[in-house]
C-alpha cells in the first residue's frame, strides 16, 4: 500500500470521512452567478450604447447576491467538523496565493503601459523631441494627497499585522481593535481618493494616453482596496463572533494577504506614477 494510501487510510479511521478532500454539495450558485455575470457585460453594453440601465442594474444585484450567499456557504461549511481537512486548507490557500498572482500580473500590464509611453513619449504624439506627461497635462503633487494615502496604507499594514499576531496569541480584544483600526483606515484611503480625483485637473475621456492611463491604475486599485476593506469588514464580525482560533483562521489570512498586497501595488503607484512620473508643473 502506498503512503498516500496509508495517509488516507489513517485520516479516514480519525474522522470517519472516506478521504481527506471536500466534495461540495450540490449549489445554485454557480449558475446563477454566470446568469448574473452574462447580463453584467450584456447591461454595459446596453448602458454604453443605448443608456439603457435595467440589465446592468439586475446583473450587478444577481452578482452581489451570488457573492453573499455563495461565500456564506463556504462560512458554514468552515465551521463544519471535518469539512475542512488540512489538505483541503492546503488547496484554500494554494488557491488565494494564485489569485493574488493572477492580480499582480494584472496590475503589470498598467505599469507596462505607464512606462512604455513615459520612457518613449515620441509612440503618443510622433514627434522626435516628445516629452512625458505630453504637454498641458497638469499632474498632481506627489506629497500632498497621494503621500497621505501612502502613510494611511502603510500604517495600516501595520494595524493589520497586529490583529494577526494578536489572533495567533489568543488575544481577541486586540484582533478586533486592530481589524477596526484597519477598516476605518481602508475607508479613510477611500475617500481622500475620492476627494483627489473631483480636484483632478484632468479627465479620463479627451485627454489623451496619461489621464487613461493613470485613472485606469489607481481607480482599479481604489476598486480592490474597496473589496479589500469590504473582506476585512466580513473578518472584523467574524472575529466578534470567536470564529477565528490560533489554529484555524485561514479566513483572515487570506484578507490579510489580501491587503498587504494592496499596500505592495500602491507603493508602486506612488513612487512611480505620481512621483517619478510627475511632470515639471504639478498641480497646487
């Protein structure tokens, strides 16, 4: 018999399961969230070319919906003695190690157009002297909003790595201080965002390559901060609620993992885009 054999042999005389693996109950949610998927694209398509709403609306709602319930169900079966085997926690966590992967090569392509234009301006306009950010773009000062939001993120790297140790040294008064902290300042980041981009002295539409580029960078990584905050608002409940042991919290984990990578992407940004990449002429 092979050692796998014995391995499984072992694990189901322990627990009484047949193998060490999750084999999922039949769920809707698989369906339903490819229905809601399908008339998400079909209502944008609608929305941008008709100004019709409906499809986007009930796409975005069956989306939302899907999520809740779908991740609801993963909770429980969490909480289910023997549903979550060291092997299938193993697999929980291969699984968000590739997504973030698959996140940050998404975020490469931006940084790939950033500099491809920045270090050969000459592509935008095709004029041989060419510079970068193409003239009359106005760019922001890099220490005033943005520097800001890189303190909130970086302390809040820090607020988040406390809660883990504290979980991990049973201490669930400061695991919950240390989520909240976290989450009021994943909010905080937000809305001076926000605040940043009604002062923005340029617009995503007519202005050229640099005001696509870099509302396409830092809005998708408002957006993930937002999941991120949203992931972490889930986390500070369940913390509340005692779900989390030093043993078994692969749940925080993954939104921990989750936002240290936001953190990551951002320092990028800042150093990148909004500092190196400033023109001559920055915005008051």
């Amino acid at each position: 018999m092979s050692t796998d054999t014995h391995a499984v042999s072992g694990f189901a005389g322990s627990s009484g399961l047949k193998q060490p693996y999750h084999l999922v109950d039949p769920s809707p949610w698989p369906i339903v969230g490819a229905v809601g998927g399908g008339l998400t694209v079909l209502g944008i398509v609608f929305a941008a070319h008709y100004g019709n709403y409906a499809a986007l609306i009930i796409g975005l709602a069956v989306v939302l919906a899907t999520m809740f319930f779908w991740w609801r169900d993963v909770l429980r079966e969490s909480r289910t003695s023997g549903v979550h085997t060291p092997i299938v926690r193993l697999g929980l966590r291969y699984g968000m190690t590739l997504f973030i992967t698959s996140e940050v090569m998404f975020f490469v392509a931006f940084f790939w157009a950033f500099f491809h234009f920045a270090l050969f301006p000459d592509h935008v306009s095709g004029a041989a002297e060419a510079v970068w950010p193409p003239p009359g773009v106005v760019t922001f000062d890099p220490f005033h909003l943005p520097f800001l939001n890189t303190l909130i993120l970086l302390l809040s790297g820090t607020t988040i790595t406390w809660a883990h140790h504290a979980l991990i040294e049973g201490d669930r008064r400061s695991l919950v201080i240390g989520l909240g902290l976290t989450v009021l300042l994943g909010l905080s980041f937000t809305t001076f965002q926000a605040i940043e981009y009604s002062d923005a002295p340029f617009h995503f539409s007519g202005g050229g390559v640099y005001p696509s580029v870099f509302f396409l960078a830092t809005g998708f990584h408002g957006f993930h901060v937002i999941v991120g905050t949203c992931f972490l608002i889930v986390c500070w409940f369940r913390a509340r609620a005692g779900q989390f042991t030093p043993q078994r919290h692969f749940g925080f984990e993954a939104a921990a993992w989750y936002w240290h990578f936001v953190d990551v992407v951002w320092l990028f940004l800042f150093v990148c885009i909004y500092w190196w990449g400033a023109g001559p002429v920055l915005a008051r």
